[in-house]
C-alpha cells in the first residue's frame, strides 16, 4: 500500500519542485509594477535677452530621475556635440547609464548649439524606450 502512495505522489512533488526552481526572476528581469516613466520627459532653455542672433543657452539645464522599468538604464544621446549628459548638478562626470530605478542624470547644454528638438533615448535593460526631448532656442 505504502508503494502506491509513493508512486502516485511522486509526479506531484516532481511538479511541485519545477515550479518552485522557475521564480521568475522577480522585478529584475519581468520589468517594475510601476510604469517605465522619466521626469521630466522635457526640458528647454533659452538665451538670455541680448544674446547674439543664432546663439542658444550654454550651461545646467536639470535633472532628469528614471522610474520602472528594469535597470540598469541606457542613455543614447543623438547631439553628444550639444549635450553632456553626466551625474549630477555639481559633478560633470560624462555618464552613458543609470543604474537603479529611481536614479537620475544631468542634462546641460554645450557650446550655445540650438536644438529643435534633439533627443536622448533611455532604455531599460528589457530594451524599453522613453524619449526625453530636449530644446535649447535663442532669445526672442
């Protein structure tokens, strides 16, 4: 008798073992319950009043924080001639990820280019995108 409860519990504890290895990988690698967002998802600037015509903002423009998703987060920026993406406000630390949810960079504007629009592209380590619009115009 103790042989045919055996035998009939074991494709049981077989199953039960396999779906206790599969996990799923936990946020990780199924993506966050909370959207994949940044914020702001833009960002303008504008030379002072009496700035030469043509010429747009240079300097600090803000930060940008990353949240959901999976990280890490890559960064791919299409004007790096025009914007330096870096760590934070007072380190200039050129960066091209952030690692953690809920982390951030920097965006500051190089060498008075004008853009309308340029974009830098985050995307999770699921290969999720979100574009961050940058504009920097003259004055008016």
């Amino acid at each position: 008798m103790k042989s045919r409860i055996l035998i009939a519990t074991l494709p049981v504890l077989v199953s039960v073992a396999l779906l206790a290895g599969c996990g799923g990988g936990g946020d990780a690698e199924a993506g966050s319950p909370t959207p994949f967002s940044i914020q702001p998802s833009s960002l303008t600037a504008t030379a002072p009043a009496g700035s030469a015509a043509g010429v747009c903002a240079a300097g600090y423009v803000g930060d940008v924080f990353v949240y959901g998703g999976s990280a890490p987060y890559r960064l791919n920026n299409t004007a790096p001639d025009a914007i330096l993406l870096h760590r934070s406000a007072t380190d200039f630390t050129p960066i091209s990820e952030v690692s953690d949810r809920g982390g951030n960079f920097s965006v500051t504007f190089t060498n008075g280019i004008c853009l309308k629009p340029a974009t830098v592209m985050v995307v999770d380590k699921l290969d999720h995108q979100i574009v961050l619009t940058l504009n920097n115009q003259p004055a008016s």
